[in-house]
C-alpha cells in the first residue's frame, strides 16, 4: 500500500542545531500516527516540513506516492493536499463559525461550499454553532472548529500540532476522544504531534518516539509500553524506579530477585528499571510470610490515593544499592499506614535491563 505521506532521510538544522536528523517516517491511508517526544526533540519541525511550512533541506517528501519536496521540487502547503491544526487554531475573529470553515473551498460554487461547511460541523457536533464568532466559543468548541476547517476540503493528510494542549485536563479527555471518533471515522491519514505520552496512547495506532531528532523506536503503543528498546523508551512512558545492577552469567541480582540481561556482557554495569504497578504490594501477614522465606519486605513511607490508583512509597533495604525509595501503583483504594511492612510480588514484564545511560 503507497504511503499517505512519507518522510525518507529526511535533516534539518537551525544554525549548529541539528533539530531532525535522518528522519524516516511513513504513514499508511486512514492511520493515525503520533510524533512524540520532549521539547525540542524535532517532532513540530518534522510536521511543518511535511506540511511545507518549513523548507526541506535534506531528503523527500511524498505524499500519495507523489514528490512534494526534495532538492528540485518544494510545493507550498496548498497544493500538497494537507490539512492543519495548530495549537492555538488559529480562526479568523471576523469570521462566523461557518466562513471559518468554508474558507478554503474557494474552488467550489457558493450553494456547495456552504453545504460541505455545514456537513463537516455536523460531523464535529458543531453544527448549531454555524452563526456564532470565535469569541463566542468555548476552547473545546474553537478546537472542533479548526478541526472542521482542516476536514473540509477532504485533505490527503492531516496534521495535527499539540492541537489539545490549551484545553484543562477535563476538557482535553473529552475533546481527544470526539476527535479520535472523527478521525477514525472519516478514514483521514493523521499525524500528530504531541509531548504527552498518554494522550499518544490515546490516539494512536502508532508511536514514533523522538529524541533528539531522531526516531528512537516506531511501534504500537502497547510494544511500546512493555517493549522499550532502551531506558529513555522505558522511561518515558511512565514513572519508574531505577538501580543499577552488574551483569553476572546473563542476569543481574535484584532485591526482587534474578533478571535476565539479554546479549549484555558479564561485569557491564547496567540500570534496572520497575514500572510502579510491577510492584505488587500484600499486607501483613503475607509480608510476614513472606520475611520468613526470605523473600523481600518494604516499608511504607507514605501512601496516597489517586481516584483510579493508589500510590505507596516505600523504602527498602538492598544489598548492593543501600537504601532505596522505591512507588508502588496499586488499583483502586490500598493506603497502608506509615511504616507499615508490606509483601512485594513483582511483575517481571514490567520490568527492564538496559546498558547505563541518563534518563534525560
């Protein structure tokens, strides 16, 4: 299947800064694709690059199977067939809701403009709103309209730019998933970019994580989650606990006991990384039980209650990394008191053995 859009070896350097570096990336008809990452990894630049807001400087763009840009050609926006949504929409304040998606259907007869106009509020649940003024709007609803606007001449492909990042959290749940629904109903190639890890599981049918300009691992979001491809990977996607350990016989020696290290060499210095919810918490006589078989017990620091979650801090005892402090993420209500000594079963599928190296 010809890619909706395709980005191959595709650089680009603001100065010394070299902001995408060797960049690939292809997205199929009716996917959605996220471009996630840390401020400053690339992941806009890479979007304005396709959407021919920024000049390509090294690689091909193809959208369609069809060069858009490369050394010799370098089409404008409109007339690569995208549609855009930005983070602050962007919509003309002289305008009323209907004109502001109408705007770029200059090519079709008035009765029709109008019609297409109404037909894809509609589709956004904006349709009562055709005679109002951006002001008069909500920031959920300017939103559905500038998704609109960007629908309405049926682009190829649509990019989306931080596009939920100026709504409250409340607000942002509710909006991503009308978006989703639209988009997944309308069969339109998406990618977006965004920086909030659980907004890109959210959305996505893929993940294509960042760093530093470069896509670091391009995936499914749940081999993502449970098979990162390094301790950058891992913790991104949620908070984690982190020791280090030494490789011995291909394992290293944890306090939950034995991981395997994988083509890692004997005496390399290595970070453990645990997912909070790997750690799974018993209470007292459990953790009782679970001293006298030598298996390990911690102690509660501090717990607290997170609607859905709970989190426990805790503190243990290792051997090799002295004192840790160490989360726990239990479902639901479970806050043992202060000192507390719990159990600990430890999901070893949430757990990681990768090579030293910085988090940030």
């Amino acid at each position: 299947m010809t890619p909706a859009l395709l980005l191959e070896d595709v650089s680009h350097a603001f100065g010394a800064v070299r902001a995408v570096d060797r960049l690939n990336l292809g997205i199929a008809p009716g996917e959605l694709v996220c471009l996630l990452g840390p401020s400053g990894c690339g992941k806009s630049t890479a979007l304005r690059i396709a959407a021919g807001l920024e000049d390509l400087q090294s690689g091909t763009v193809k959208m369609g199977g069809e060069v858009v840009a490369d050394a010799h050609v370098n089409l404008p926006p409109e007339r690569r067939g995208v549609g855009l949504v930005f983070q602050d929409y962007a919509l003309f304040p002289h305008l009323r809701v209907i004109d502001n998606v109408a705007f770029g259907l200059q090519r079709l007869p008035a009765q029709r403009r109008r019609e297409r106009a109404l037909a894809v509020l509609a589709q956004v649940g904006m349709g009562d709103y055709r005679d109002a003024y951006p002001h008069m709007l909500s920031g959920g609803q300017q939103q559905r309209v500038a998704l609109a606007r960007a629908l309405a001449p049926e682009p190829k492909v649509l990019l989306l730019d931080e596009p939920f990042s100026g709504l409250d959290a409340r607000l942002r749940d509710q909006v991503r998933d009308e978006t989703l629904h639209v988009l997944k109903g309308g069969g339109t190639a998406t990618l977006m970019v965004t920086h909030d890890p659980e907004e890109a599981m959210f959305m996505a049918d893929r993940i294509a994580l960042m760093r530093s300009g470069r896509i670091i691992q391009d995936a499914a979001p749940a081999d993502l989650y449970y098979r990162p491809v390094d301790a950058f990977s891992a913790g991104f996607f949620s908070q984690v606990n982190q020791f280090t350990a030494t490789v011995r016989d291909g394992c290293v020696a944890t306090l939950f006991g034995p991981l395997t290290a994988p083509n890692l060499p004997d005496g390399a210095a290595v970070d453990v990384l645990i997912r909070p919810e790997a750690l799974r918490l018993t209470r007292a006589g459990q953790a009782e039980e679970a001293a006298g078989e030598g298996k390990p017990v911690l102690h509660v620091i501090a717990s607290r209650m997170l609607g859905r979650t709970s989190l426990v801090h805790l503190r243990a005892d290792d051997p090799q990394n002295g004192r840790l402090h160490l989360h726990s993420r239990m479902p639901g209500w479970f806050l043992p008191g202060e000192g507390e000594a719990l159990g600990v079963e430890l999901d070893r599928s949430q757990a990681f053995v990768f090579p030293v190296e910085s988090l940030k």
